[in-house]
C-alpha cells in the first residue's frame, strides 16, 4: 500500500466543507428532513444545529490555518466532536419510537462520520504539533 503523505491540516479543511455543507443543508432543508427523520422535534432545532455549524466551520478554518496546534485548539475539536456524537446518540435514544429506519440512519449515520473525523484530528494531532 503506497504511503498518502497527508498533512494533517488536511482533516481541518475536510471538516470545514462537510460543516459547511451540513449546515446549508440543515438550514435549507430542515423541514422536510425533519419529516424524512420522523420526529416530533420542530424544524428548528434542525436549523439551530445548522447555524451551530457554521462557526465550527471557521473554527476549522482557522485551524487548518495556524502554524502549530495547541492543546487548547485540539481539546476545542475533542469536546466540540464528542459532544455532537454523544447528543447525536441521545437524540437518536430519545426518539427512536418515532424514526424510521432511515432517520435512524441519518442520525446516527452522521454521528459515526463525526467520530470518524474526530479519531482523525487525534491521529493527525502529533505532526501537527511538531510541523517540520
């Protein structure tokens, strides 16, 4: 298997689109996705998390932008990353009755893509540190 070389700013920048991308989306499609994910919860909580999303992806910007990572700025992406999992999850425990199975999937689906994404920024963090 060749070796990729990535540099790790590169998890930045691919958190920065997929924010920014989700959160267009959730802004502009909040209604009917909360009919195609089938819970009770109003559309606009859909667009709250939308608009959340907006200034991560600045946040992500800016980090894949810094010279070096500090731990302030990766504790920041580990406790904003874990947080939307775990209340991705919550969501999906809480209305699990009401969703079907694609909600179920679109919910927690997009939750594993977070912690995906959060496992890179850790996998990435060390050379990030200590940029040659």
């Amino acid at each position: 298997m060749p070796d990729l070389n990535l540099h790790p700013r590169l998890v930045y920048l691919a958190d920065t689109a997929a924010c920014l991308v989700l959160g267009a989306v959730l802004i502009a499609a909040a209604a009917p996705l909360t009919a195609l994910i089938g819970w009770t919860l109003p559309p606009a909580l859909l667009i709250a998390l939308g608009v959340i999303l907006l200034p991560w992806a600045a946040f992500n910007l800016m980090t894949a932008r810094v010279q070096r990572l500090t731990p302030a700025i990766l504790a920041t992406h580990v406790a904003g990353d874990a947080l939307w999992v775990a209340g991705s999850v919550a969501l999906a425990a809480l209305y699990a009755s009401q969703m079907g199975q694609l909600g179920l999937f679109l919910v927690l689906g997009q939750a594993v893509a977070v912690a995906g994404m959060l496992l890179l920024k850790l996998a990435f963090a060390r050379p990030f540190f200590n940029p040659a």
